[in-house]
C-alpha cells in the first residue's frame, strides 16, 4: 500500500472507530491494545468488556444447535452478568469444545497482524467455524468448514486446541483420524481458513493427541494425551484406562524440524495429562500440565539442554459411598496468571478451586482454595441453591484479579457425573483473586445457562476480545 493510500484509509477507518486489517484488528480508538508486545503490556491493557463463551446443546437435545455466547462483564454495565449475544451454529451435533483467535500476541510485529476471528471447532462433528468477533456484541459466522473435507485431506478429526502461529497460519490439535481411533495429529489452516495440510509427518510416531503449547525460544513444541475419540465419546469406563487406551505421557517436538524429538512417560501416577500451560516469559522453559485421572500437577523444566518433567503436586482421592472406587480430584484445567506468579487449577469431582503460589516452580505453595460444587459434599450452596457440577474450565484476566468458571467438562462425561447440567444448564461464575494470594467468590456475578432462548445449555472455554492467559504466546 502506498503511503498516500494508506492514509486515506487510516483516516476512515479512525473515522469509524477501529483500524482494520485483512486478518482483525489492531486498536480501539479507547486506547484498548489487541496484541500487545509483552506479558507487562497485556496486564497493563484496559480491563475486559465482554467474555465468548461456548455454549453446547449435544447430550441435551439433537434438534437444537450449539452457540458461541457474548457475556457482559463489564460491573459498570446495565447489562452485566448477562449472555447479550449468541451465534447460533448452522447444524447441530457439533460439541463445541476449545476455540481459539486468528492472531496473537505471536503475532506481534507483523503487518496485518491483528485479532479479529474465533476459530471454533466441533470436537464430535469435526467442523470448524470462523467466526468473525470485529465487534463483540455483533460477531458473525464467517466459515464454515466441514469435517468431512478434513478427513478427506489430511485423515483427521475431533479438532481441539487452536494456536496462530507467528506466520499467520492457525494450527489445531486434532484427536483422532479420520475414523475416530489414535493417534490424531496436527492440522493447519492459512489466513483464508483454507486447509494447508498436516503439520507433521503421518508416521511421527506420537500415540494419542490433546493439547499444545509451543515456544520457538526453546525451538520446542510440548503436547499431551488423552484417548482416542472412540474411547471417550461414548463416556468413561475405568476398564478402558486399564486396557491402555488413555495416555500418560508429554510429547516434545522439535519445532524447527516438525518431529517428535522425545516423549516422557508420567507412568501410573500421570494419568491422562490434559492441558498444557508454558510461562508467558518467551525465555523462560517451565510450565505445568494436569494429568486428570492421577490428580496430580506435574512441572516441566530443561536442566543442561535436557527436559525434565517433575511431579510438584497431588491430590489425594477420597472415599464416598455413592462411588466403587476412590473418587479422585481430577484436574481438569489450569491456567497461569499472566506475571507467571500464581497457578490456578480445577478439581472437577472434588468440586475445589485452588490457587497456588508459584514463584518457585518446583515447589508451589497454596495461597487459595474455594469449593463450588463436586460430589464429595464439601461444598455448600451459591444463592440458595446447590453447584450443579464442579468448577472446570478456567480463564484468568490478564491482570490478574478476576477469574472465571465454567463447570461443563464433556457431554457424556457430564451426563455421568453431574446430571443436573444437562436439565439445569451451566453456570458461569467469577472469583475475586487477591494480587497477595487468596479468593473469593464474587456474588454479584452469576450466568445462568438453564433459562437460555431454546433450553439448557452446557459453558464450557472462554475468551476475551482483549485476549487471554491460556492462548496468548510470546516469541
């Protein structure tokens, strides 16, 4: 563009509001920064307005679709604490899961980089949606591609987690092949949404897929396991964890050559290790992951060029009588504050929330801990009535001082564990987190998604328009 040119449309485009590019956008004229040059700016930036939420109908009703929900969280708001938007999917049977944006703060420096569409894949049908979020209250469907033409090019399914990448590709973690059995692998799209292909070789010799974090700095990639989506959709029996078909191990690529450069197994007490969390700090080489069934939080760290993976906390199973076998916490998800001081993790049976000190990643200190829900009876009640399930997916501001909860973890496992989600809906709820250490839980807000235009649904990720702890990536 020449110089003359772009002047031209600066100007209308300040005129109107926003400046704009082909892949988002860079700046509200309130100052509000959409990807910012470090993890100090990204807390620095205004507080957030609105949070996307997605909303799931599967393991409720097949004629009704799952949506993407706008939330107000704004407390200067009249509509505060409420879903003021939603955009329907075109089909049903979906099983919204994972989404993530365009762009981040990968991105950042380059031209055109800008945060502007939600990719929001269907973990059961395969479909991925691109929604376009220019303006919060007003976001759009975009695209549609479907699972079948997925499968039919790569020979992948049930996509989940979704990073940009510094090149303006967006890469999705994708569980299973294109007949739902092991071991998935990893899809990429370009800048229009059009699939490129398969991040790494067929033969990379990785055994099941789930989530990733990566970090060129360190010129590695960190995934992790669950099972085959075969496995799971149906819902959980133990007799499958004891035939091998859920994972226990961390995969670390190298990222430069796309190969799985070595893998580490968690053994017995690493079960089905979820999500992966790297320090914002690019230069830094510690993160933590869940592993759910063990309950246990494990660090990962390079000692003299070499990646160790420690186990630095565990939550012991507890006995009840509505249950055969010891019920165990089952870490479900966790996020790290954006200074990389405090760690937060969701034990989704037990029904805690806990926060951890992690100054000292080998050795976190417990500064916080809430009850909202489980099946151990721990908990109490929230406005008169009983939690409907267990505190599960996680999104911490990017300052540090509020923290929201969802409680939907995966239709049938849902349907198992805590019944009343799918009768009652979801709720969305939001903690007060102390910049010292500590929790509370705020009892202005609450989202009720029982009442919801076409019946209950299921809350499951969220993020923010500002960006977010779990997605956003320094390099």
């Amino acid at each position: 563009m020449q110089r003359r040119e772009f002047l031209s449309t600066a100007v209308a485009a300040t005129l109107s509001g926003t400046v704009l590019g082909h892949r988002g956008w860079a700046a509200h004229t309130d100052g509000e920064c959409r990807i910012y040059a470090s993890p100090a700016e990204a807390m620095a930036s205004p507080r957030e307005r609105e949070l996307f939420a997605t909303a799931l109908r599967v393991g409720i009703t097949d004629s009704q679709p799952d949506y993407l929900a706008v939330v107000d969280v704004d407390p200067d708001s009249k509509t505060y604490s409420q879903v003021v938007h939603r955009v329907m999917m075109p089909t049903p049977g979906d099983e919204l899961h994972h989404f993530g944006w365009n762009a981040c703060s990968s991105c950042h420096g380059q031209q055109d980089a800008m945060r502007r569409f939600l990719v929001v894949p269907g973990m059961l049908s395969g479909r991925i949606h691109i929604i376009d979020a220019e303006n919060p209250r007003r976001a759009k469907m975009h695209k549609v591609i479907e699972g079948a033409e997925i499968v039919n090019k790569t020979n992948l399914s049930a996509p989940h987690t979704v990073h940009c990448l510094p090149d303006g590709q967006i890469m999705i973690s994708m569980l299973g092949d294109g007949e739902g059995n092991t071991p998935g692998g990893f899809l990429l799209l370009d800048e229009n949404f059009d699939i490129v292909g398969r991040w790494e070789p067929a033969d990379s010799g990785m055994t099941f897929n789930y989530d990733f974090w990566y970090q060129p700095r360190h010129d590695v990639m960190i995934s992790s396991e669950w099972g085959a989506p075969n496995t799971f959709r149906p819902g959980f029996k133990l007799e499958d964890v004891e035939a091998g078909k859920y994972g226990h191990s961390l995969c670390f690529w190298d990222w430069d050559e796309r190969k799985l450069a070595n893998k580490i197994d968690l053994g017995a007490t690493g079960m089905i290790p979820l999500e992966v969390r790297f320090h914002h700090n690019p230069d830094s080489s510690h993160g933590f992951v869940g592993a759910a069934l063990s309950s246990t939080m494990w660090h990962w760290h390079k000692t003299n060029g070499k990646w160790q993976v420690d186990k630095v906390i565990e939550v012991e199973p507890v006995e009840t009588e509505d249950f055969p076998f010891p019920v165990p916490g089952l870490i479900t998800d966790l996020v790290l504050s954006m200074d990389d001081r405090f760690l937060y993790f969701s034990n989704w049976l037990h029904g805690d929330l806990r926060q951890y000190d992690v100054s000292d990643p080998a050795h976190p200190k417990l500064t916080g801990q809430l009850w909202l829900g489980g099946v151990i009876g721990k908990s109490g009640k929230f406005r008169g009535s009983d939690f409907r399930g267990g505190p599960q997916m996680l999104q911490l501001s990017l300052d540090g001082r509020r923290l929201y909860v969802t409680d939907s973890l995966y239709s049938s496992w849902d349907n198992q564990f805590y019944g009343d989600i799918g009768k009652k809906g979801s709720t969305l709820l939001q903690i007060d987190c102390d910049p010292q250490g500590g929790m509370r839980l705020n009892e202005d807000f609450f989202v009720d998604f029982g009442p919801e235009p076409g019946g209950p649904a299921r809350a499951h990720e969220m993020r923010f328009p500002g960006g977010d702890c779990t997605s956003d990536i320094w390099i």
